[in-house]
C-alpha cells in the first residue's frame, strides 16, 4: 500500500555496542494476527484477502445502526488453540469490552475487544538465540476484530495528516483478530534486537502448526508493534517505553529494536528523557519517527459489550483442544534434530534457512535425511540466493528433490548431471525423470555406445595407452577424462576407468 | 360497515376471515383517518399509503387475510430499521437514511402478513418520557391535544389510542412502552429481557432495550407479542426460549378467575411512605385495580422491595453510559446527516459538528452523562456502583418472587401532564420512570393495563413478573380488563362522539 518515508530530520545515535555499556533495554512485543476463518468476527462476511474495496461487508461489520454482533465460534477455538499452544490459563470465564475511540476506519465508534477478562493469560515462549535460552511470559491473549483500512489519497507521507482526503475499505474490519501481549523482557542485553525477532519467529511458526492463521506480515495477517526502553545498567526501575508500530517484517523487528535502544541512548546521554509515545518504523531507513501524541490522551472508557454474552469454555472442550494440539515447533526441531542425528548448531542453520519444513518433506518423500540437507542448504540455497528469492519459493518440490536424490543414488545420473537436471525442473519441464528423458542426462551404462567412446579414446591416445601398460597407471586419467569429455559428462567415471582397465592392462 | 378503525386486532380478524371486509379496506379506513387526524395528533414520522395500499392487496390476493395477523396494519415506532423504508430513531442526524435491511421483529410481522401503515414519532433515540424530544414534531395525547403521549414511544400510543393504528410496537428501555401505555389508556407490554430480538432496533442502551406490543386490548397485544417473540440467532443475547403462551394466558385472564394467585403491592411504589410525586388520582384507580384482582380470588399482600428506590440514580448512570457509545457511530460519514463536509474541514471538524447539529439536547446531555460515568477514574464510582444496584434490584424481585407470583404498582406516578410543563426539568421528567424502572433493570418482564381516570385522563397498573413469566402479565392484565368491562379507548371514542 502506501510506502513510508521516514522524516528528513535525522536523530542522535548511539553505536549499539556502546549502549550496552552503559544501559539495559527491556523490550515487549504486541502481536496481532488475523484468524484464518472463513467468516468475520461477528458477521457472517467473508474474510478473503485481497477482494475489491466494500464488497465484503454487510450492516453487522459496517456498524449500521441497529446491528447486533454474533461472536464466531471458530474464532474463539482458534484464540483458545493459540493459548494452550503459549501455555496459558484459559478462562473459564472471560468477555467482550468495547474500547471507545473514534476513527473513520471503526465503524461503530467502539472496537469490539477485550480489556480485564481476557480468554487466555499467563502464559510463555522460549525462545532460542545463539544456544540460549530466552524465557518470554505471556500476559495475555485476546480476541477481538479487526479496523477497516484507511487510504489516504494526496499528500506525500501517505499518512492523513497532508491527505487531500481519505477513503476507507471495510473489506478488513470485523476480521478477527488475536492480539498476544507480552510481558516485559528484561535481561537480554545485547540480544535484545534477536530475541524480539526469534519470539515472532517463533510465534509465527506456532500459529501456522495450528493452522490458525497464515500469518503472512507482509499482508498484515501478522503485525507487530514493539516496546522498547532503556534503563542505567544496575537500575532497579526500568526506563520510559516507546511503541514502534509499522513493523512488517521479522528482519525489521530486530531493527526497530536495535534503532530505538541506539535513538533512547542519545537521548538519556544528552539528559534528555524519553517521551512515551507512539513511534513509526520506516523499512527504507531502518529508522523509527513520532506518530501522534494525541493517542496517548485517549481515554477507551472500556467497559463490557452489553450485545455480546460472556465467553464461558466448557473445561472438558478446553481440554479436548489441548489434547488435539499438533506437534509443536520447538518439540518437532527436538525430534527431528534426534532422529537425523544433527547437532545443534547444524539444525539452527536449517532452521535459519527457513529449510526444516522442505528438508522434513524431501525426507518423507524418500530422501535421506543427508541427502536432503545437502541438497536444500547446497545447490538449492545458491538458487534462490542467486535469484533472490526464499527457498520455499524456488519452483521445486520437496517430492521432486527427494526423486533427484534417488536418481544419483542409484546412478542413473551423476551430481553434475543431477544440477542439469535440476535446471529442467526450475524451468518447468517436469519430474527429474521426465527431465532425465527429455534432455537425455542419464549416466551412459556399460552399453555400446560407452564401449565405442572407450575404444576411440584408446586408439586415439597410443602413447598414454604404453605409459600405462609400462606401470604408470595413473596416466589413465588422461582417458578416463577424454571419454568423459566425448561423451559430455553423461559417463560415469568410476564405470568408465574400470572398462578401459579391462581393455589396457 | 361500521367505522373500521374502531375494530381492534381480534375484531378486525373476525371481519377479515369472513369476508366482511378486506385488508385494502381496513388499512385505507386507518390511512384515511391518518390523513385526517395526524396533522394535529402528529404520531407518524413517515406514512406510505401507497406501499401500504399496495402491500395490503397482496395480503388479500394471497387468501391470508385473517389468519393469524394476516392483513392488519401495523405501526412501528421509528427506532426498527426498515428496508427501503426512511428509519430516523426521532433524530436529525438520520435523516433521509433508508436502511439496507429490516428488524427481525418487523420482519416477523411482515412476515406474518401484516401491513405497515408508517413510522411513529418519538423521543430522539428513545431518550425521554413525553415524545417532546423528537427532532421533528411533538405528538399530542388523544384524550387531551394539550397533553403529552408518554414517551418515548409516544408516537405509537398516541396512533393506537387514537385509532390511526390498531396496534403497534414500542420499545421499552425504562418504561419507554408502559408509560406511553398507561397516559394514554392502552396496554403495553415489556417482555423478558433477551425474549424479543433486538436485531434491527436502534440501540439506545442494549443491556435494558425491549421491543414489545401496544394495543388497545391485553389480548391484542397478546396476539401482537406471539408472532415478534422467540429466539434470533442474530442476537447475541436473545433466550433460545420458546415464547411464553400469553395469548392462552390473555384468554384465560379474562375469565376474571384468579384464585390462588399471589399479588404482591410494592410499598416503595406509591405505597405508605413511598408517595411524594404519586397524583393521589393514580393511587385511588391503582388501589380499586388491586381490589378488583382480590375480587377475582388473587391473595394480595404489601411487599417491600427496598432497593427500587436506588432504580433511578443507577438506570440514569447505565442507560446514558451504554448510550454514549451505541451513538458514537452517527458521526456522519456513512449515513444520514453530515455537516461541514466542504473541503476546509478535517474529519474530526466534521464530526464534531455533524454531532453538534445532527443531536438534540437531551441526547447531548445524555452522552455526556455516559461519557464522564465511563472515564477512567470514575467507572467504578458510577458505572460499577450503578451495575451492583442493578443486582441488588434483582435481588429484590428473587426474594419477592419466593412470595408472590406477580407484583404491582402504578405505572406511572402521574397522569399525563402539559405539553412544556417539565422540558425544562430534566428530573421532573425523569421521575416519570420511577415505577417502571425497577422492572428494566432486573430484566423482568411488566405490562401496563388501563384502570381507569383520573381528573378525565388515563392510569394505568403495572404488572411485574419473574423473568420469562411473560404469560402471568397477561393473565393479570386480562383479568383487570374484565373486571373493568370495555377497554379504555372505547371512552374516547364516545367522548369525541
């Protein structure tokens, strides 16, 4: 949508090393995700993404007077999925609020949300960063629905302020949306900015297992706002937060991190003290700018929903959903990591990779684990580097790695062979086999035409053939090399050297 | 045949199944007296005669007419939305909007064949108990034109006491159906909390809102209650309950035998020390109802409800509270009115002066009520106490329940008074509600039956049952009726005669 720019005033920073000499961050993180159901928090209109402008609403999410919601029972599976997942206490009993602001893009004057009687609470995440563990507790998890979208049209910033006007889309509000708030993480230190992109990562990943959301940030089904302040190191009490909102991506939330532990640093150093408030993060820059101050004066006045009944989970169906959880991240990287015998640091770079879920598949599709590894973290990785794109994006499947594996395994090509035919299958051409038909790549057996190559090589090389019949066996490299080279590296070379053995010595 | 608008639902039911008459003839008898009468009564906001004529020949064509609802004309209060239809809630601000879809409730009753003669007048989003608070008009009492209706849901009374309407709905909030009801001699009825769906009723405070029937007979309404009432899925907090049997009960009450029946008299209601502001008038016909229900065999007994007097500091703490935000969405961008819109103004000047406009005073003053009481800071002192009086209340209505099977009271504590005399007392006005509020806030369910006049103009008895007891209101009710002979409204009939 709008590309952000961050301001032309640039702040004081601190060199990061150097702010870690003298304070401690503590940063906390409120997630967002939109639900994967079909129909809206509390309407019956679709949620697909992507649909042209209000063709996705109805009077109940346009907030026409009169309407009354209805709470989607899907949703609430899913935000109490969400919890057990984060190892939270789900409550027994819990409601809607209504949080009252007015915005153009929140119908009703009010977002349907939670406020102290939230469905989930007090639960955690580990999180891993560079082979320590980092402990995130959970405060809360709640439902609630999403805003319309704003377009501001006009002015430079694509914000409103400078708008020649603005339209709203009402396509996105009402969808639901789960909010999971952390408590504050002090103690990272240095790791600060990597702990707050492993907690998303590995929230991210959690919410996908269950199948809750496709969590996908660049269309906002995933969005972050990140807390960070400052504190003197030794200091019991901690610093004045800032929220950095706008943060799209995971590479962004270690940034946002990193530019406002630097930005506060300055700040406290000059004497200065930091302001609570709202800030943007500009993906160009790296850098974060004040939104509006006026957030800060808003008072919600929650106070319960009077149009929705209290949220009561049945305890037996609370414990059926946990029991029907799927493996977990961190128990399927446990697992795997055992069964294909990887140490710690070589499942990180997998993982890093983005490659587990691919090299899981190419496994099950009759890989060995090895294989596979190789495979995904060798050649296909200088693929999708090469054209910068992620590996799951690559036009290659797992099946179809898992049958190149086999074909070099059982020797109907060779690794060379095996990368051209790996261009066939990027290029569309289909299944390595059909590929290893169509551009005839397969090894050439001990069959004539391999023979043939053979005997021209040693009627065509007399000298090395003497060389070698005098004891100097070595010199049969020369026409392994010049058999492979007639037939264009589609020979194998072992099979080859053992035919020109028979036929010289 | 004689006049059509003097015939009530079951009459008019009788000459439709017959053939006596026609739906086409009845609505254009009602229409025709609309355009006669209306003018100076002002009880209608919106008639379409034509869409009505058109609606009730298809009702005739289709064969319906008289069975069940089939046929008779209806008029809504203008808080429903109704598809297609202009829908203001007695507001500026929703002007001109023609809502995209229907209330269930008046879905239900087209649904039943009923025709929809046009949109009541009323106090701006229900704010109100003499209908002087409607942006448009004021309406008129029909007993005495320098008289205020009741209100809110004034419009509604003052077309069905005035036979511009044999029944219509109301909504009740604080007493927005009863009161109406009772100065203008008719029946009205608030159910159970949660048993008339809310789907399509412009919200003023959506934890005490109820649509129910005002009629000119307790069977009527009955009639009127039965095709509205029963679960909406698209309301959240609608009981999945079958509708209570009220038009057995209305039939069975109007055998006049109540015996074994316990009636409890609610002393802070106008009881002994509980009389300031009670019309001495409205204590003599309330205290002759009471004798009429021993009359018919029911136990009567004075019963204390000692919370009831704490119903209008917390009613007035809540209502305003939930109004302040079911009225932030009229900030004029989507529907209805918008002011300022020329391109010099930002949003927020928009807003601010659609609102500034498009409300009238009381509503102002409501939201602005509702909008400190909710603040932090000040939320538990005013909308947490008020919520802990709201369980005491009903607290009081458990332990008198565990005594009698229904209590009663004045409806209202005064006749209907002049047009002006309290607009400019908000308290005054507010004190109308006295009675009817207790029943509000418990979620209970009371109806207001006509039982007699005072000083020539109408009072009425309020009937309070536990909370899906609906039928035990109308067997009450019905049993007065009879004690009493014709109803009411038959009187202003003679009287304009």
């Amino acid at each position: 949508m709008s590309e952000t720019r961050s301001e032309t005033r640039s702040e004081t920073l601190v060199d990061f090393d150097d702010v870690l000499t003298r304070y401690e961050p503590v940063i906390g993180l409120e997630t967002h995700v939109e639900l994967g159901t079909e129909s809206k928090m509390f309407c019956g209109c679709s949620t697909t993404f992507g649909a042209e402008p209000n063709t996705q609403t109805c009077p109940v999410c346009l907030g026409l007077p009169g309407s009354l919601p209805v709470a989607n029972a899907a949703a609430v599976e899913s935000t109490i999925r969400i919890g057990l997942a984060l190892g939270c206490r789900i409550a027994p009993w819990s409601r809607f609020a209504r949080k009252n602001y007015f915005y153009p893009d929140i119908p009703k004057g009010f977002q349907t949300s939670q406020y102290d009687e939230p469905l989930c609470t007090a639960g955690h995440l580990d999180v891993e960063v560079d082979g320590e563990t980092y402990r995130v507790e959970i405060e809360r998890v709640h439902l609630e629905e999403d805003t319309g979208k704003n377009l501001h049209v006009g002015g430079a910033t694509g914000r409103i302020h400078g708008a020649d006007h603005s339209l709203v889309d009402f396509n996105r509000a009402g969808i639901p949306l789960v909010e999971i708030v952390t408590r504050p993480v002090p103690g990272a230190g240095a790791k600060a900015p990597e702990v707050a992109r492993a907690y998303v990562t590995e929230l991210r990943e959690i919410i996908q297992t269950l199948g809750a959301s496709d969590v996908r940030m660049e269309q906002g089904s995933l969005r972050c706002d990140v807390n960070t302040s400052l504190a003197p190191v030794g200091s019991l009490e901690w610093g004045t937060r800032t929220e950095t909102k706008n943060v799209n991506s995971l590479r962004s939330v270690e940034r946002a991190v990193r530019y406002e532990m630097r930005r506060q640093a300055a700040v406290l150093d000059a004497g200065g003290r930091v302001l609570q408030e709202t800030r943007h993060f500009h993906e160009d820059t790296g850098s974060t700018s004040p939104g509006r101050s006026k957030e800060e004066a808003t008072d919600y006045r929650y106070f319960p929903e009077p149009d929705l009944v209290p949220l009561a989970p049945d305890a037996e169906w609370v414990e059926k959903l946990a029991a029907g959880l799927p493996e977990l991240p961190a128990a399927r990287r446990t697992r795997l990591r055992e069964e294909w015998g990887l140490s710690v640091t070589e499942m990180t770079w997998l993982v890093n990779a983005g490659a587990l879920g691919l090299v899981e598949q190419t496994v099950a599709a009759g890989a060995s684990p090895a294989d596979a590894r190789k495979w995904w973290l060798g050649e296909l990785a200088r693929r999708a580097n090469d054209a910068g794109v992620e590996l799951a994006e690559l036009a290659v499947t797992p099946a179809q790695v898992a049958e190149l594996t086999v074909l070099v395994a059982e020797g109907t090509v060779n690794d060379k062979l095996a990368r051209q035919v790996l261009d066939g299958v990027l290029a569309g051409e289909g299944d390595p086999r059909s590929v290893v038909q169509a551009r005839g790549l397969a090894v050439l057996g001990e069959s004539d035409e391999l023979g043939a190559a053979v005997d021209a090589a040693i009627a065509g090389a007399p000298d090395v053939v003497a060389k070698v019949q005098a004891g100097k066996v070595q010199a049969l490299g020369a026409l392994v090399g010049a058999v492979m080279k007639a037939t264009r590296g589609q020979a194998d070379a072992a099979t080859v050297r053992r035919m020109l053995e028979e036929r010289v010595l | 045949m004689s006049d059509l608008t003097a015939l009530n639902v079951v009459e008019l039911q009788q000459a439709l199944s017959s053939g006596e008459t026609t739906s086409v003839e009845v609505t254009r008898a009602h229409l025709d007296r609309i355009a006669a009468e209306d003018g100076t009564l002002g009880a209608y906001l919106h008639v379409d005669g034509e869409a009505a004529l058109r609606r009730a020949a298809e009702v005739d064509a289709s064969g319906a007419a008289g069975t069940g609802l089939a046929g008779i004309p209806v008029a809504l209060k203008d808080v429903f939305v109704t598809e297609g239809v202009p829908t203001t809630s007695g507001s500026r601000i929703l002007e001109g909007w023609r809502p995209p879809y229907s209330a269930t409730v008046a879905q239900r009753l087209a649904d039943a064949g009923t025709v929809l003669l046009g949109k009541t007048n009323m106090d701006e989003f229900a704010m109100g108990s003499s209908t002087e608070n409607s942006a448009y008009r004021p309406t008129r009492n029909p007993w005495d034109h320098d008289r205020i209706p009741g209100g809110s849901s004034g419009g509604s009374s003052a077309a069905v006491a005035g036979r511009l309407a044999p029944v219509a709905l109301g909504t009740d909030t604080g007493g927005s159906i009863r009161q109406p009801a009772a100065v203008t001699g008719l029946v009205g009825h608030k159910p159970t909390y949660g048993s008339v769906s809310r789907y399509g009723l412009i919200a003023f405070s959506s934890s005490l809102d109820q649509a129910g029937p005002m009629a000119r007979t307790v069977l009527d309404a009955a009639l009127v209650h039965e095709v509205i009432g029963g679960h909406d899925p698209r309301d959240s907090t609608s009981i999945d309950a079958p509708v209570p049997t009220v038009v057995e009960a209305a039939r069975r009450g109007a055998g006049g035998d109540l015996a074994g029946l316990r009636v409890g008299v609610v002393r802070e209601l106008g009881g002994d020390g509980a009389r300031e502001g009670y019309d001495a008038g409205v204590l003599e016909r309330v205290a002759e109802a009471v004798a009429l229900l021993e009359g018919a065999g029911a136990e009567v007994r004075e019963v204390s409800c000692p919370s009831f007097g704490l119903a209008l500091p917390a009613y007035y703490l809540i209502a305003p509270s939930e109004a302040s935000s079911n009225l932030a969405r009229f900030e004029g961008m989507r529907f209805g009115l918008r002011v300022g819109d020329d391109g010099s103004r930002d949003i927020d000047e928009v807003m601010a002066l659609t609102r500034e406009q498009g409300f009238g005073p009381e509503v102002k003053r409501r939201i602005i009520l509702g909008t400190y009481a909710l603040s932090a800071g000040y939320y538990d002192a005013y909308y947490g106490q008020a919520q802990k009086v709201r369980t005491l209340i009903n607290r009081d209505f458990l332990a008198a329940f565990d005594d009698v099977d229904v209590l009663v009271s004045p409806t209202s504590p005064t006749v209907a008074w002049p047009i002006g005399a309290r607009v400019d007392d908000p308290l005054a006005m507010y004190a109308a509600d006295l009675c009817t509020l207790p029943a509000s806030l418990a979620g209970v369910p009371a109806i207001s039956v006509p039982c007699g006049l005072s000083e020539g103009l109408p009072v009425g008895l309020q009937v309070m049952a536990p909370a899906l007891a609906d039928d035990r209101c109308y067997r009450v009710a019905a049993a007065v009726e009879a004690a009493l002979g014709a109803p009411l409204t038959d009187r202003l009939g003679e009287r304009a005669a």
